[in-house]
C-alpha cells in the first residue's frame, strides 16, 4: 500500500511529534550525518569535470527523489507512522508559519549569528548539533528572508512559468539552460542578484544558514523542501501527459557532455536505479 505525504501544516500535533522525534532519533545514531555526507560528496557543478547526478543536471529530480526515499525509509525503521511532510513554499510564506514553528522545525537565527535558538533543532536543546560540512559551528543556523538583503520567496506563478514548459530539459542539461522544467524548477537562474536564484534555488537563499551550499541537508528543513519540489514533478506529469525524462540516450562521444548526465535508461550513482525507475513511484508513495 502507498503511503501519504502530507502538506507539514495539516500535521496533526502527534504527528509533529512524531515527525520530530524520528528525526532526532536518526541523528543521535549517526545516520542522518550520513546524509548529510552524502549530498556534500555528490555536490558537484558544472564547472567541473566528470558526471553530475545530484544538481545542474537532468538527474536533479531523480537523485533528490531516491535520496529522499532513502532518509524516509530510515525513518520509517523508527516509527512506520512517519512519512516526510512537505512545505509549500507558495503558501506558508510567513516566518511564523509551518515548519517554523517550535513543535516542528523551530524558527529563525538570532540576530547576532543566525543560530537557531527555539524548537526541537535549536543547538541548546542538545539533539542537533551540527558535524559535517561545519563552517559556522556546530549550530544550526537560519536567516530567513535575509535580514541584510531581503529576499523573496517564489511565489505561485513563478512556479507555475516552470510547470508550464512541457520539455523536460534541453541540451547541454547543465546550469545554463534557459528552457525545460528541470531547470526552470531547480532554479539557474540568468542575470546577476538576487533574481538569479529560481524556485528551487531561491527557497535555499531565503532560509539561509545551513541551507547555503552542499551541506544543506544539516537543516530539516531541506527534507520538507525537497518533497515539495518532488511533488512538483509529479504535477508537471500530470500537466504534460506522455512527458519523460530527458535526455533519453546518452550524449555520445564528441558531445560537450558525454559521461556527464545520466540518460533515462543509465544507473544514478550512488544507486543502482535509473531515472525511468524513478518517474513512476506511485506504488510507493503519494501526496496528500
Ligand atoms: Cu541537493
């Protein structure tokens, strides 16, 4: 039977806690920095060379699709009852509202350092403290909206300009790419500023701290992002019948980027999975 994902702020307060204590029980047995160590191995840009899975590539989707599958099926050993809540962004926009409330996520960073100081993750609590990817400590920090620059986060119709491309990605499937859904959601954007960071992107600037670079996964809350955006491709099915995951083949031999994205039918490291696997989960999982 599928499970349900839920939208975070229907949650009812046993299932908060619950959501809360799986993860804190992950963490206290070393496997949620495991993660963590994971995201920050397969954080590789396009400027470099060899093959992306993970980010400014096609696989985008589908690596974050797998990875979340994984932490949720961790979860899942703990307490069954659990799924991964999501956060839509393009409604709870407020700092006071789901997730950041004390009994799921806490909320914002101090002032003076950006620590997070209230809720279950805040570093005085004592279950969360921070050990892989550390350059600020080993606390967990937030600057949501971004008091010194403020930010915005996308709104409804600048995801709805993402679902509305029917293609799902275009050559040369990496960062630069002005059309396809996968990017238009993973959010590359052009031009400088602020503006340059799309959906998916500009969500990790806007909470800021911890969220900023490849060891974003020390933040919740990337968990609770991340399925709203999975839950995007889902829709983008939906909209797009008949649809798939590009590139189908693999770019050959004098293609620019040859063994550097994973085509539909290739394995996406670190997983012995494909991206066709993966764009059908439904017997898995569905969203509420
Ligand atoms: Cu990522």
């Amino acid at each position: 039977m599928a499970y349900t994902r839920k939208d975070v702020s229907t949650l009812t307060r046993t299932e908060r806690r619950r959501f809360v204590d799986a993860m804190l029980e992950l963490k206290r047995r070393g496997e949620y920095d495991e993660f963590v160590r994971m995201h920050l191995e397969y954080y590789t840009s396009d400027g470099e060379d060899g093959l992306r899975t993970a980010h400014m590539t096609p696989s985008f989707l589908p690596w974050h699709r797998q990875f979340l599958l994984d932490l949720e099926r961790a979860l899942r050993r703990i307490d069954a009852s659990v799924t991964m809540p999501y956060w839509d962004w393009t409604r709870d926009r407020s700092t006071a509202s789901a997730p950041w409330t004390d009994d799921l996520l806490g909320g914002n960073g101090r002032r003076s350092d950006h620590r997070v100081t209230t809720g279950p993750f805040a570093y005085a609590a004592g279950h969360w403290t921070i050990k892989e990817g550390v350059t600020d400590g080993k606390a967990l920090t937030r600057d949501l909206g971004r008091a010194g620059a403020p930010i915005a986060l996308p709104t409804k119709a600048e995801l709805d300009r993402a679902l509305a491309d029917s293609v799902y990605d275009v050559w040369p499937w990496d960062s630069t790419v002005t059309k396809g859904f996968r990017n238009k959601l993973e959010g590359w954007g052009t031009g400088g500023g602020s503006a340059s960071w799309l959906n998916h992107n500009r969500v990790h600037r806007w909470v800021g701290g911890a969220m900023l670079g490849g060891a974003s996964v020390n933040d919740p809350v990337f968990w609770l992002h991340h399925a709203f955006v999975d839950l995007q491709w889902y829709r983008w099915q939906r909209r797009h019948p008949g649809a798939r995951y590009l590139p189908a083949r693999a770019p050959g031999p004098s293609d620019e980027q040859h063994d550097r994205v994973v085509a539909r039918d290739q394995k996406l490291p670190p997983w012995d999975v494909t991206p066709a696997a993966l764009e059908d989960v439904s017997r898995v999982y569905r969203y509420a």
